[in-house]
C-alpha cells in the first residue's frame, strides 16, 4: 500500500509538471537543438551539404587560439575556486576590513589565495592574446558587435543598478506623494519599448533643433550626430586615438581604449531610462523586506547613516542586486528591439551588438546555417558569464535565516 501511493504520489506530481514542461519543451529545448542542427549545414531557403563544424571555424577562424580562450576561461574558473577555497569558513568578509587578509589565513588557505592570483593572471595573459588573434583570422565583423555588446552591457548595468537603488531608496522615505512618483518612475518600463524608442529616437535626432542638440547648446557645446556618431567615447573627449596599428595585437586592445561610441552611448541612454524605474522597484520590494529593528538597534549604538547603509542595507540587499545583475547582464546581451529601432546603417555598426549581427545574417545575407551557429555562440557566451557570476558572488550574496 505504501508503494503504491509513492507511485500515486509521483504521477499526481509529474501530471501536474506535464503542461509546463510541454511549454518549455516545445518553445525552448526544441528550438534550442533545431538550431545546432541547422548550424551544422550550409542553410540558405532550403538544406544543403552538411558542413560539421565549418560555419563554427568560419566565426573563429584558427580553432588553436580558441583553445587558448578556452584555456583563459579555465584558468578564470581556476581562480574563482581556489579562491573560494582561500576563503573557507569565512562567511563575512567585513571581518577583514581593517586587518592583514593573509595574517587570518591559515597556510593552506595562503597558498590557495597566492594560486588564485596566479591563476588569474595566467587566464588574463591567456585572454589577451587569445581575443586579438581569434579577430584576425575569424570574423572580425562578429567579434566587434561582441565588444560592442560588452561596452553596452558595461554601461547599462552597473549604472541602473546605482540609479535603481538611489531612487529606490528616496522612495522608501515616507513622503506626500510617494506612490505618484513610485508610478511615474515605472512609466517607461510600462511604455511599449518600440513606442519609446522611436521618441528616443526623435530627441537624439543629428537636427540642430532636437532635444539633445538644444541641451548641448544651452550648454555652450556644439550640436552632435548622436545616433549617427561612429567615435570612441574617449577618442571625442580627448582628442585621443589608436590610429593605425596594424593588425596586431597591441591595435586592437587599442580599439578598446577608445571606448564605446557616442551612437551606443545614446541607445544606453534609453536603456537607462526604461529599466532604472524597474530596478527601483525591486529594490524597493527588498528594502520593505529589511527589518525596522535592525534600523533602531542601528540608531540605539549611535551609527551614522553611512554605517547603516553599508553595513547593513548593502548585505541584506544582496541577494536582490545578485538577481538583478544577472538579469541585467543576461538582457543586455540578448537586447534587440529598442536597438533595431534606434540603431542606423550609416553608423557604420558603431552600436551593433550581436543581437543585431546575428539578425542581419539571418535575414539580409539569408545564410541561416552561419547565423544559427552565431546565436550557439551568444547562448555559450551567456551561460559562460552566468556561471561565472554565480561563482564570483557565491561569498558575497548573504541570505538571511
């Protein structure tokens, strides 16, 4: 009897699993291995030859330096982990503000942390030669809508998250008028992202007479091309430029340093303004969560507002940033519809990320069979960046009991 109402029991779960796991299984595992199998054949209206791994080596060209990025990655998980073990038994790391880090240690614990270093600098030698020469003989146009989408997710997340978390925290004042604001800030996530774009696209307008422009000349600066400027952010503040280095190494860790365009820069913009409301709200749902009682205990010992905000908003904040850095940094890599409607040709791909490289190939150039593997590529990537951030902050998300 007690066998047959395990199996009952295991049935009842699995039927009400079933539409679910339907779903998930029709609109996401199944597309997921359609596209390896279309990536491996040369793709255009209908199948052609098989190619295996072509389209593959087309995107990297030399498959030895992509066993060197490879190996730059292994040694980074290397030295997440050893760093990890460095760290064991050590569940607050404010405990080492102020102190000698090594002094605490044990001596295993040393030589795990010196090895994480060393394995670190090992993957970062690793990846600096890699990235480069994997450009020079792959696709060069894949790898910079790749920098392209690392400057936007760059400059996306770390900025909503700060803009997320100060309005959040003015908006947890009690104030006349809060849930107004409360609204008004989350209006634009609410807002059809195309609908907004499309004003965005108005106001940043290369028009001497548009919003942005007006702003500049109010401030004595000359009207820019916004959307249509293909220069480095840095290159237009300082005058400075890479210039003509070759295809070497050392020229194209120079492209870097000129940082992302003014173009990129202005759809970051939009990114900010839709997504820093709805950051807000998180974290105002996660400073609700904190107890008024720590708040007093605070006050009673005589805390600034510095103190309570570090040492105690921060950590029980964590988890809550955690979730929206990894969302934040999953999205932005897989951001296409408000850029498609900002972007422009004559940029010359200047705010291209690979959202759009991938689009562009699937449907301008119809070579579906490359496209596919690209997108494989972009889905590696994100699990790549989404086990890495789940490691680094393993000891740094604290979860209240």
């Amino acid at each position: 009897m007690a066998q047959r109402s395990h199996w009952k029991e295991n049935l009842e779960a699995y039927a009400y699993l079933l539409p679910s796991f339907s779903i998930v299984a029709v609109f996401g595992i199944y597309p997921l291995f359609y596209t390896i199998y279309v990536s491996l054949f040369r793709w255009r209206i209908r199948k052609g030859d098989f190619l295996g791994l072509a389209n593959y080596e087309a995107i990297f060209g030399d498959l030895a330096w992509l066993g060197v990025l490879l190996g730059a990655l292994t040694f980074f998980g290397l030295a997440l982990k050893l760093r990890e073990q460095s760290l064991t038994n050590i569940h607050q790391r404010s405990q080492f503000r102020g102190e000698n880090r090594l002094r605490l240690m044990t001596p295993a614990q040393r030589v795990f942390y010196g090895s994480s270093w060393m394995a670190f600098i090992l993957g970062a030698g690793l990846l600096f030669f890699s990235l480069p020469n994997l450009y020079f003989f792959g696709d060069d146009k894949m790898f910079d809508s790749l920098r392209v989408t690392v400057w936007y997710s760059l400059g996306a997340v770390p900025l909503q998250l700060v803009g997320g978390l100060a309005v959040a925290w003015l908006l947890n004042r009690k104030f006349k008028g809060r849930q107004f604001f409360r609204v008004v800030y989350l209006l634009p996530y609410i807002v059809p992202v195309v609908a907004g774009a499309a004003v965005f696209e108005r106001l940043f307008s290369l028009r001497p007479e548009s919003f942005a422009n007006q702003v500049l000349l109010g401030l004595g600066i000359p009207p820019q091309e916004w959307l249509l400027e293909r220069r480095g952010l840095v290159t237009m503040l300082t005058g400075w430029a890479a210039g003509e280095s070759g295809n070497t190494v050392l020229g194209y860790w120079q492209s870097w340093i000129e940082g992302p365009s003014l173009a990129l820069v202005s759809i970051l913009a939009f990114n900010w303004w839709v997504f820093t409301g709805y950051y807000a709200l998180i974290f105002a749902n996660g400073l609700s969560q904190i107890p008024k009682e720590l708040y007093e205990a605070a006050e009673v010992d005589g805390a600034s507002r510095r103190s309570v905000f570090f040492r105690i908003v921060l950590p029980l904040l964590s988890p809550t940033t955690y979730f929206l850095t990894l969302l934040g940094v999953i999205g932005t890599f897989k951001s296409f519809s408000h850029i498609w409607v900002l972007r422009n040709n004559l940029a010359g791909g200047a705010a291209d990320p690979l959202s759009i490289y991938i689009f562009a190939v699937f449907y301008g150039r119809s070579r579906f069979g490359y496209a596919s593997a690209l997108s494989i590529v972009l889905t590696i990537i994100v699990l790549l960046l989404t086990v890495l951030q789940q490691r680094a902050a393993k000891d740094r998300v604290h979860y209240g009991e």
